[in-house]
C-alpha cells in the first residue's frame, strides 16, 4: 500500500508540476518532436478543498515533451486528441487528490482515512487564439467531464463525477520567460461532494453536526505561473493558484474549514534530450 501511494502522489506530482509548467517551452520556432528530461519539484497545497490543513511535497520526476499525432505532452497539457481540427481537439483528461490522513486533519477526527482521487474522463478544447510564428500569445478554452474514483491501488471505486471549465493562456514576454494565466470553476456531483463533506449520524459530536452534501459548485480558482529557460538545458518554474470556495455548495459542512486557500508550486527541470525531428507550426484556419 505504501509503494501503490507513493506512486499516486509521484502522478499527482507530475501531473501538476510538468504538465502545466516545463513543457511549455515556447522559445522555440520550430521544437524538437521529443525532449526528455528530469527535474525536480516542490508543491503546497490544502489536503482536500476547504481543508484547514495543508500538505507539502518534495518529489523527482520525469519530463516527457511529445508533440505526435496521437499522444501529446505539450503546451496545452499531457493528452490523446481523439478528434482535432485548427481550432478544436477532443482528448482525454485527468485530475488528482492526494489521500487524507485522518491523524492529519482536526475536525475529521474519529472519521477514518481519505484514499487518493483518481479523475479520468474527456475534454473539449478550443483554440481561440493559437500560438504561431508571429503570435506570442495562446489562449484556449478547455471543458472538461471526469469519472472520479478513490483508491489505494488495491481498490477502486466509483464517487462520482466532476465537470470542470477553463480559460487559459500563454504569454511569452521574452524569449527565455513565458506566464501563464487561468481562471477556472468546478462543480460535482453529491456523490463526489460526499466523500469530502459528509458527516454521518455514527461520526456526529458536540462540534460536527449530521450534514448531508448535495451536487454544485466545488470551487473557483485564478492560477498563475511562469517558465523560465536558462539555456537549451535549463528551465525553473513557478507559480501560485487562489481558490475561492464563497460559492461552494457544501461550503456549511462542519469539513468544510475554510473559504479561500491557495496553492504553490516551485521546481526546475534538466533537458538531457532533444529528437533531431521537428515540428513547424501551422497557419490556423479560420
């Protein structure tokens, strides 16, 4: 169980830190097929949304960059576009919870241990503006739909499902820093929105009353992060995430602690490999 939790945080880790920061090396006009490399990371975040409690990770990890047909890791995340067009991809998508020790969180006393969330499901990007030769800029709107699953890699099973809007984009400012922005909602099901916010009769005390979770909003959140490239090798990145949970619809949940929390994200990378293929950008079609 422990080798199965540590490879869940190490995906959650590489999900998080890669994925939306080192692979976007938009310095370059016309980037290698494939770069591999290996960095460093570390991230601070609340232990589940609305917790009080805050966890902190210090992990390795692999740095894959594929810009293929049918598997990418690249600017606009790590997927497998189903169906693309100049503006459109269809692709899978992913999200993460880290599991929850009961020791770890005050007011689930008594309650028992969280298993991680694994969240697998489709998304829908569109392109509004795309990243080229003379465009600096992309900005994309991503929809997504998740089947939620807790687990400990010994078990799985079904919690529910998670749909989640986005708006983001990449600004290179010069040619070895690129930011990026996003703003994003999230909303669950009640049986996702349980898992966190629930207190059943059996666990009710002095100060945790019975509370039934029902479906709505998760939370809000504005992230931003930049990437700077030190080099062909090189790349450090960083960045902070602010939720806002005022409108969350299990926000009375005597688990549900606070209203605002953030997240921060620090690392670097080392590009070891370069494919001596390319890919040349694309004139976007209207």
């Amino acid at each position: 169980m422990v080798l199965g939790l540590g490879l869940i945080l190490n995906l959650f880790i590489s999900n998080l830190l890669p994925v939306q920061a080192q692979t976007f090396r938009l310095d370059q006009q016309a980037p290698p097929k494939l770069e591999l490399g290996v960095g460093l990371g570390t991230a601070n975040f609340p232990t589940y949304p609305g917790a009080d409690e805050r966890e902190t990770f210090i992990l390795p990890f692999p740095s894959v960059v594929y810009r293929g047909d049918f598997i990418r890791a690249d600017e606009d995340g790590t997927r497998s576009p189903f169906l693309t067009s100049e503006r459109f991809e269809l692709n899978g998508s992913f999200g993460f919870n880290v599991p929850v020790n009961e020791s770890d969180v005050d007011v689930r006393e008594g309650m028992g241990d969280l298993d991680a969330i694994i969240e697998v499901g489709p998304s829908l990007m569109y392109h509004l503006i795309k990243r080229g030769p003379k465009s600096p800029i992309s900005l994309t709107s991503r929809t997504a739909i998740r089947q939620a699953f807790s687990t400990d890699l010994g078990r799985w099973e079904d919690q529910g499902q998670i749909f989640e809007q986005t708006l983001f984009a990449w600004i290179r400012v010069a040619r070895s820093v690129t930011l990026y922005a996003s703003i994003s909602g999230t909303w669950a099901t009640r049986r996702y929105q349980k898992y966190f916010y629930d207190v059943a009769p059996l666990f009710e005390t002095t100060t945790r009353s019975r509370y039934d979770s029902s479906e709505g909003n998760l939370d809000y959140a504005a992230s931003h992060f930049g990437v700077f490239n030190l080099g062909p090798r090189w790349s450090l990145f960083g960045g902070v995430s602010f939720r806002s949970y005022t409108d969350a619809a299990n926000r009375r949940s005597p688990l549900h602690v606070r209203d605002t929390d953030g997240l921060i994200v620090l690392g670097f990378t080392y590009w070891f490999y370069r494919s001596k293929q390319t890919i040349e950008p694309r004139p976007l079609k209207l």
